[in-house]
C-alpha cells in the first residue's frame, strides 16, 4: 500500500500542474492525444513557461482533524 504522504504528494503535485497547465499556460490536454500532438504540448508549454510574468499559483491547504477531512484549495492567476 503507498503511504498517505506519497498519495498527498500526488495529489497536490497534479493540482498544481493542472492549474499550470490549464489555468496560466491555456494549454489544451487534447493536443496529447494527436500522433505528434505530445511534443507539441511540450513545445508550446516551454515557450509559454518563458514568457510568464507575474503570475501565482496558489495552494491553501485546511485539515479539521475532529472529521479527518483536509480540504485543498488552488486558484491561479489566469493565463500568458
């Protein structure tokens, strides 16, 4: 069984490279699925990644303990 500090890791790490990729860098995840569309992605995110200015990513993290529930939050700043 994976340890719940690797699963909350996973978790958190997805979040924000969807609130990157999604949120700041408007890239389109169908472009993955095209034979060439993968490197197309990439190339398109690293050329976005260069031109950012002053964006966030913010998370905010909250456990209630007494109901074991930890609620995460992730806004961004909108896209390039």
């Amino acid at each position: 069984m994976v340890a719940l500090h690797t699963r909350l890791f996973t978790v958190i790490s997805e979040l924000y490279n969807n609130a990157l990729a999604h949120g700041v860098l408007p890239l389109d995840s169908e472009l993955k699925h095209s034979p060439d569309g993968l490197e197309e992605y990439f190339v398109l995110r690293t050329q976005r990644l260069v031109q950012l200015k002053n964006i966030n990513i913010k998370l905010s993290l909250t456990y209630e303990p007494t109901e074991r529930l930890l609620k995460i939050v992730v806004r961004d700043s909108g896209g390039v």
